[in-house]
C-alpha cells in the first residue's frame, strides 16, 4: 500500500524526490526500480527529517520499531495503520504532526477511497497537504477520528462486498446461458461503468435506479426480485459488523 501511494504522488507530480525506509532490504529494492528519484534512508529517522511529509506503511505490529527512529521527530506522519490509533501514535511520536489515513486497496489502481483524521496541532496547511497527496491516489475524506471505524466498515472492507456481488452477477448470468468469461466480463464493466456514471455526472443512486427502470420492463422485474431479498438488511449487518470488528481490533 505504501508503494501504491508513492507510484500515484510520483504519477500526479507531488513526489519527484522519495526517501523510503523499510528494513526489508527487497521492499527498497522495488522503489528504485519501479520510481524515480528514490532515495533508500538508513533509518525511520532519516526519512521524517528530510520530507515534507512521510506516510508510516507497516503492520500494526511492527509500529514500535518502526517509529522508534523517529521519536523526536516534529515531522508531517501520515499513518496507514490499521487500528493504531492518534493516541498511541502520538505517545510514541509526542512532537510530531499526526494524520491517520484509513485508504481501501484500490489504491493499487488510483481509485482509493479513504477516510481520515487529523491530530490536535495539525494546522490548515498541513491538512491542505495531505487532501492533496490522497487526492493523487483517489477520494479522501476528513471525518473525526471515532468514525475511521465506520470508514474501514464500509469503503476499507468494501471492495471484498463489491467483488462478492459481481461475481453472483456473474454467476447469474452463466445460470441463463451466457459463458463464463462473458458474464464475468459485462458484470465487472457494468460495475465499473455505474460507479463512473454517478461520479462523473453526480447522479444519486435512486435517480439512476429511474433512469434505467422503464415501467412495466425488465429492470422492474429484476429490482421485484432484489428489493425482496432483504439484501438492504443484509448490506446493513454487513456494514455494522465489519465496523464492529474494527473497533475490537483498535482497541
């Protein structure tokens, strides 16, 4: 994930110069080969000093050594830490300026949807800053630190319930003759081209549910069959659980 933003912030011109850390020496490795400009730090340290702002990208578990390099640091730290809190960071950054990044894996794409939060300290200019280095790699949203749970409930788990619901579609389609690979195909750009459609022309879901459903046709039908479902109370359990689950890892 952390590559995954630096290639978008190189891609949108933010990034021309890269320090990275990572005590993998193969992770490095994959900077200089796939970006220009990169630089491999000897230290966490290092890298906080020299940036005009730093995205910590490691897994919860690894928080500890990899902040401890950096415990003085006043640096701009965008954290993508799954369930690691402004808190904790801030015990273990205390003069740092501290943003938590909740992003989702379409990053990989530049099509991330994130939420995030802000620590106390961190001015308009920083939080200028990090709108537009997310903004490289997707959509980014600030929301109050108590919500990021709602957020990974939602977009961070998200793309494994959109992916679920194409490959039914799918699998729909095979059940009324259509090969695998076309039903596969039509469902995954059908998908795509919705998403787009509403985004480009800012269009609520309920006004395009009227704009393809014409009276007494076969979109009706269809709809007939899935608002009987219950799948809306299912989406909603979905949801809730997922954000449940966040707050228990968080805490």
């Amino acid at each position: 994930m952390g590559f995954a933003l630096a290639r978008s912030l190189q891609e949108a011109g933010l990034a021309p110069r890269i320090a990275v850390f990572d005590p993998v020496a193969e992770r490095c490795t994959l900077f200089e080969r796939e970006l220009t400009g990169v630089t491999v730090a000897g230290d966490a340290g290092t890298v906080c000093r020299d940036a005009e702002a730093t995205f910590l990208a490691v897994k919860p578990q690894d928080v500890q050594a990899a902040t401890a390099a950096a415990a003085g640091s006043d640096a701009l730290i965008i954290s993508i830490l799954a369930g690691v809190s402004l808190a904790d960071l801030g015990a273990r950054l205390p003069r740092a300026r501290l943003v938590r990044v909740m992003p989702n894996t379409p990053c990989l794409v530049g099509a991330m949807a994130a939420g995030y939060a802000a620590a106390e300290g961190v001015g308009s200019g920083d939080r200028a800053l990090v709108t537009r280095l997310l903004a490289a790699a997707g959509v980014a949203i600030e929301v109050p630190e108590e919500q990021l749970d709602a957020v990974t409930g939602l977009s961070g788990s998200g793309p494994a319930y959109f992916a679920r619901f194409i490959e039914w579609l799918s699998a729909a389609g095979v059940q009324q003759g259509l090969a695998p690979d076309v039903a596969a195909a039509l469902s995954v750009q059908t998908a795509l081209g919705t998403a787009l459609l509403m985004q480009r022309q800012e269009m609520a879901p309920a006004a395009l549910v009227d704009m393809v459903s014409s009276p007494g046709g076969t979109t009706v039908a269809g709809r007939r069959e899935l608002e009987a479902g219950a799948v809306q109370a299912a989406l909603e359990r979905t949801v809730a659980a997922a954000t449940a689950r966040s707050r228990e890892l968080g805490a």
